[in-house]
C-alpha cells in the first residue's frame, strides 16, 4: 500500500494532547477502510445521540 504525508494542525491544550490524538488517528487510520472512517466521522459530525451513546460505552 503507498503511503502519503500530510501537513495538518490539531487544535490540543498542550504538545502531550497533541500527540495523543495523533497517535489515536493514525491507530484509527490504520484500522478502519476510508468507508468506514468516512462514515465514522458522519456519525460523530452529523449524530449527537449515537456519538453520546458510543461516548458512554467508552466511559469518556
């Protein structure tokens, strides 16, 4: 599979933050097709009730 770089900025309250989300992005990135993050990322955009329910499965 080919790889491509991107330049992005994240909006964290310190580097630490930062770096985390990116680590869990990447995680996600990795494991998911472009379908399925795609539509992970409607959900979370478009569906506050199912985003809260997954919250609250999380426990965060």
């Amino acid at each position: 599979m080919k790889k491509f770089v991107y330049d992005l900025t994240l909006e964290a309250a310190s580097e630490k933050e930062a770096e985390a989300k990116m680590t869990a992005l990447t995680t996600l990135a990795s494991a998911l097709t472009h379908t399925e993050l795609t539509r992970l990322a409607y959900i979370i955009k478009h569906d506050p009730v199912k985003t809260a329910l997954a919250k609250k499965y999380l426990k965060v």
